[in-house]
C-alpha cells in the first residue's frame, strides 16, 4: 500500500513538473513594416503573422497603437500550438511626411507586450 502511494506522488509530482514548464512562445514573421513612400490617401494596411511556437495556447488580450491614426483588428480566440494568425494594421495615410507608429500586442507569453512599428513617408499623391 505505501509503494502504491509513494508511486502516485512521483507521478503527481512529475506531471506538475512537466506542466508547470509549459509556457505560451509567440513569434512573429516580422515585427517591423516599413511602408518606404506611400502617396497621400493610398491604402496603408501592413499585416503581421504571428504563430503560436509554444506548448499552450496563446491569448492576445489587448493591443494598443500609440497614436488614433493607426487602428488595429487581431484574433481575440486563443490560438492553439503550432497555428497562425495575422495581426492587421491600418496606418491612416491623410498627413503627409514621416511617421514611425508603434503597436504593443498584450498576451499570455513571457515576452508580453511585443512591440511592433510601422514605418514610411506619405507623399504628395501622383497624377
């Protein structure tokens, strides 16, 4: 009867062990989008892939841009080991010049937030 026990608590043991290591790994196929010149009123969508190189499942809870110019839509449902999402980001191009934007991506991972920029000129529209 106490081998039977003391068997129970290796495994419990281990298992807690083995689970406990599990972490949610994120990774990015890029976290930089730099538009180069882009004319005035032109479509400013940049998209970002993202996959799940963890053990569990990763849960973006929330993503903020760093300006109103900029808006974002992401997956809001966990995303499972090994799967792929994208994160889009939609730079409003009405001001002409330089802007460096960035987007922090809240979630589940030890490297929360993840921050990704977007880049580039808007110039003049041509004719």
């Amino acid at each position: 009867m106490n081998i039977r026990i003391l068997f129970l608590a290796v495994i419990t043991f281990m298992s807690i062990q083995i689970f406990s290591q599990q972490v949610a790994e994120i990774s990015f196929d890029k976290t930089e989008h730099n538009y180069g010149e882009i004319p005035r009123k032109a479509d400013g969508l940049s998209v970002f892939t993202l996959k799940n190189t963890g053990q569990k499942p990763v849960v973006i809870t929330n993503v903020q841009t760093s300006c109103g110019c900029t808006a974002t839509n992401w997956p809001k449902e966990p995303i499972m080991p090994g799967k792929e999402k994208t994160i889009e980001v939609l730079y409003d191009t009405k001001r002409l010049g330089f802007f460096s934007k960035t987007i922090n991506v809240y979630n589940n991972s030890k490297t929360s937030p993840i921050v990704l920029t977007i880049k580039g000129n808007v110039i003049k529209e041509t004719k």
